[in-house]
C-alpha cells in the first residue's frame, strides 16, 4: 500500500510540475492578444440619460480600489 500511495503522489506532483511549465511556455510563445477600444469623443463629453453620475461613478472606484488593495480597474459601469 506505501509502494501504491508513494507512486500516485509522485505522479501527481510530474502531472502539476509538467502543467506549471506548459503554462509558462504557453504565456511566453503565445501571449494573451490586447484589444484596443477606441472612445468615441461624443459620447464621453456629453450626458445621455443612461449613465452614471461622477459623485456615483467615484464611489464604486474607490470601493473597489477599497477591496482589491489597489489591483481592481474599473473599466465601464452601466445601469441595470
């Protein structure tokens, strides 16, 4: 039962140390594409009906600069 229980536990450490380095491999040759979204200038000067206001749109960012210890981004909020 050691003999058993000793081989599954060193093949699952080869299967994790083999997925670390695939995964490291898999970030340098193929790194994750980064899209670029172009703002339109009219849409971020004037108001519309269906956005955020600033004193609102300030809280949720600093809640979530809050409880992410600064890693959070908020990126878009919008009304449900």
């Amino acid at each position: 039962m050691v003999v058993g229980m000793t081989t599954v536990f060193a093949i699952l450490l080869l299967v994790i140390n083999l997925s670390k380095g695939l995964i490291v491999l898999a970030n340098k040759y193929a790194p994750e594409e980064v899209i670029v979204k172009k703002q339109s200038p009219a849409s971020s000067t004037t108001l519309q009906g269906n956005e955020v206001p600033s004193t609102t749109t300030a809280a949720i960012v600093s809640a979530i600069s809050i409880l992410t210890a600064g890693k959070g981004k908020v990126t878009k909020i919008e009304k449900l």
